[in-house]
C-alpha cells in the first residue's frame, strides 16, 4: 500500500468574531442588479439607509449603460433559476467591464468593492444541489476571483446564496452585513448558517 497526501474543499463554519471590516465613502455611489425578486429592493433600501448613493441596475439594459466616473461597489444579484437569461454570464462580464474605469478612477480614498451573490446550495455546490437549480449563476464567483487577481485595489467578494433561503428579510441582512467584512474571498450563507471553504489535507491510502 502507497499513501498518498491529497487536498479536498470542505465548507467550514464562519464566525464573526476578529473579521475586519472595510470603509467605503458616505456618500459612495454603488449599483445593485436587478434580480427581479424583492431581494434586490431590499438590498438597495438597506444601502440608502446606511447613507450610500445606490442604483438598481438592470442587466438585460446594460447597452445603454456608461462608464460612471467614479463608482465605489458594484453588486450583482443572481436571479432564481426560472428568470435566469442563457445570456446572464455574458451580461454580468460586460457589467464589470464598463464599472471597471470607476472602480479605478477618482479620489482614491476608501475602498470599491465588487460582490457577486450565486444562488446554488449556500456553499457554492459542496452540498445536496437541487437538480431544478440553475448552474449557470456559479461561473460569478470565477468572475469575482479573476477581478480579484487583475485588481487587487479592489475589495472582491463571492457570496453563494441557498435557491431555498426565501426569508427575504434575513437574507437581506445577511448580505448587507457581509457586504463590509474584509474577507474571504468566498462565502456561502444559507438557513445553516454562514460558512467559507477551505482546503484540507488528507491522506489516502492505495494499493501500489
């Protein structure tokens, strides 16, 4: 027999306690998608009422969309899986595209942030993934983290959030809650709790 030493994901429980947070300007100009549930609104009115400047953006409008001169968040909210475009991905691409000279340009002072929030299992496919699910709101979090590595000025985050959390309310908080916490880059919230993932070793055992 040979042991060989692999690494494995496994989602862990994520805490509150010694977690940074990050400051954006009071009156930071941030834009939420519209992911056609109440979710969105809520985010929004959530953001106003902490003193942010924030716009619902819909994705499927983006073409007449330009590049605001100074833009400190931008988040984007998957839709459910049965108001989700074929062309979502694309639609999201394009977004960060033309938000990307404003996360860039301005008076430099306090953090941008970019924020995309799936909607798999509340831990990004690491649990029982409903087959009606949709999949394709899985490929944000490769976008967040490819943001991540191209602007590292830029607080990246993906949030996965449970398809079947539906308290609109409380997810609302969560979000706006773990909007401003410094990291990780990956963060799964779900009636279970929130949670991260993280890289295991383990040692498996083979016949030579």
């Amino acid at each position: 027999e040979e042991a060989l030493n692999r690494s494995i994901v496994a989602p862990i429980s994520l805490t509150n306690e010694g977690r940074n947070t990050i400051l954006l300007s009071p009156d930071a100009p941030i834009w939420v998608t519209d992911d056609s549930t109440t979710l969105s609104e809520a985010v929004v009115l959530g953001l106003r009422e902490k003193g942010f400047q924030t716009d619902r953006i819909a994705l499927d409008n983006i073409q007449q969309l330009s590049s605001p001169e100074c833009l400190r968040g931008l988040v984007i909210l998957a839709p459910p899986a049965n108001a989700m475009s074929e062309n979502f991905l694309k639609d999201a691409f394009q977004l960060v595209q033309i938000a990307g000279p404003g996360f860039r340009h301005g008076d430099n002072q306090g953090k941008t942030m970019l924020v995309t929030v799936s909607r798999l299992d509340g831990m990004f496919g690491f649990d029982v993934l409903n087959a009606q699910n949709n999949p394709l709101s899985g490929g944000l979090a490769g976008l967040v983290k490819t943001a991540a590595h191209e602007w590292p000025e830029v607080h990246c985050k993906a949030i996965d959030l449970a398809a079947d959390f539906a308290d609109t309310d409380t997810v609302a908080n969560c979000l706006l809650e773990e909007l401003f916490f410094d990291g990780p880059i990956e963060v799964g919230i779900s009636a279970q709790g929130v949670k991260t993932l993280e890289l295991r070793q383990e040692l498996l055992t083979v016949d030579s």
